[in-house]
C-alpha cells in the first residue's frame, strides 16, 4: 500500500509543515537512504533524470552542490508551462558504482539490469501512489526513452515527488492531458504520461524511510512563501517521532529556488505549430 495502516494506540504524534524546497530536501535524503540506491552505489548504475527534485537526489548522492536551475527541463513557472532550452541545461547525473562517469543516460541504458536505478521526476502524484510525468516532446522526452528498457529489464524506477503535486488520480488526469487536445494553452502544450510500477516517495514515504514513523498528509497550502507547503502528522513510537522532528527540523529553512530565465513558453520554440497539429487532430474525429 502507499500509506501504512493506521497507527498504534499509545504512540505520541508531532505536526509539521514543510515548504516545496523542504520537501525536495526530505524527499532527497530519504531517496539515498533506499536499499535500492545503496546496492546500486556499490557497484550499479544510477542515472539521475532532470529536474528539480532530482537535484536535490544529486546532492545527495554526490556531496556536491549543483546549480538546480540548470538542472531543470520542463518546469512551471510564470504562471506557464515551459521548457529550458539545452543550451541552459546540464546533462542528467550518470553514476557507476557510485562515480559520476562521463557517459549518456542513452549509453547506460544498454547496459541496463535489475540492479540499476533509473530517477525520474513527476508532475503529480495521487493517493494510491500513481505517478505521472508532464512532457512537451512527441516522443515522451525522457520517460519515453527509459521506460521501454527500464520495464522489460526489471530495473529499479524511483520516483522522488512532493506532495504538492498531489491530484484525484493520474489515470484519469492523463486522459485528459494529451499535447494534441488542446486549442489553447497557457505556455507549452503538454501530455501527462503514467509511470507505471514505479516506486514512489513522497514526504510519506520519507518519514517512514528516515526514521521509521507513520506520516499523514492532513493540510496543504499557505502564503508568504508556503504556496504549496504540506501539513503532516507523525505518528510512531517516543523515538521515532523524536527522530522524524528532528530530521525536519534538519531541512528548514531550505531556500525556494529561483524562477529561471530564458525558457520556451510556445509550442513554436520547440518547433512544432501546435495549433496545426490541433487542427489535424479535431479533423480526424
């Protein structure tokens, strides 16, 4: 199940709020601290999708700062959907055994196995753990590329995503979100594709991954800079709930990240004419 059952009487319980960036940062730590990603750090192959999120995972994974903008490949902001040229992007963390190499996440791809970790960020997210992914390419941008050899393989797919993106349901969400159906659209017009047996961690799971106590998302929102925070309650035993304040008290004060500049915010910068391609559509109906 995406959420565990209800907790044991008797337990204590603390309320906490996290903002977006806090929650990239929980989110972040809990994703290094999966057996998954451990095994795969001895001796596997962890390729690290673009992304906010997954800019924190780096972080993490490599004790290094990276610059999260240019880490960015479709992203909202503006109030519009877009995409970052790749002029103003770096390319996606590649790791064997646990060093960066210097090697496409196309070329890793090949060499794939059970063992490997594919990391692939999400727009939305819903309760029973269904995650999807925005994409303004015609080819699915990069889950197209890593799910046909990630799924047949048996290979890890781990989706580090906020709670902030949570929606009734992606399946019903992605039949509604289709690049051709839209006439009009504000920014980038986009398709919301499933990621399927994927394995998901929110500020829920990482809760439970860090510190071994329950978490239940009970309130989002917020101004002044919590615009999309979460409201959690944890619940577990004196020193789990002990651990699990203190590891989000680890993450406050997380700084929001900045909004980018020189994004595409038209189908025509992307080199399509997305109200042609419209046309053609209604017109097959």
């Amino acid at each position: 199940m995406f959420y565990s059952g209800s907790a044991a009487t008797g337990q204590v319980a603390a309320l906490v709020v996290l903002t977006p960036s806090e929650s990239k940062r929980l989110i972040a730590r809990a994703v290094a601290a999966l057996p998954e990603i451990k095994h795969a750090l001895s001796g596997g192959y962890i390729v690290i999708g673009s992304g906010s999120t997954n800019a924190y995972v780096a972080e993490e994974l490599t004790g290094q700062t990276i610059d999260k903008l240019l880490y960015l490949a479709g992203v909202i902001t503006g109030g519009q959907l877009s995409v970052m040229p790749l002029s103003k992007r770096t390319h996606p963390l590649v790791l064997k055994a646990g060093h960066a190499v210097d090697t496409s996440p196309q070329q890793a791809l090949k060499d794939f196995g059970p063992d490997d970790v594919f990391i692939k960020g999400a727009s939305a997210v819903d309760a029973q753990g269904n995650a999807g992914v925005l994409v303004a390419s015609e080819s699915a941008g990069t889950i197209g590329m890593a799910w046909p050899v990630v799924a047949p393989r048996g290979s890890h797919l781990i989706v580090p995503v906020g709670l902030e993106k949570m929606v009734p349901s992606v399946a019903e969400a992605s039949r509604h979100c289709t690049i051709h159906r839209f006439k009009y659209s504000m920014g980038v017009p986009v398709a919301l594709i499933p990621m399927v047996n994927a394995r998901v961690v929110t500020e829920v799971q990482a809760i439970e991954v860090l510190s071994g106590a329950r978490a239940t998302h009970v309130a989002s929102g917020g101004i002044g800079g919590c615009e999309g925070a979460v409201v959690l309650s944890i619940e577990g035993s004196e020193a789990q709930v002990e651990t699990a304040f203190a590891i989000v008290k680890g993450v406050k004060d997380e700084p929001p990240l900045a909004e980018p500049s020189g994004r595409f915010d038209r189908a025509a910068e992307l080199g399509y004419d997305a109200a042609a391609i419209w046309k053609g559509w209604r017109s097959s109906y």
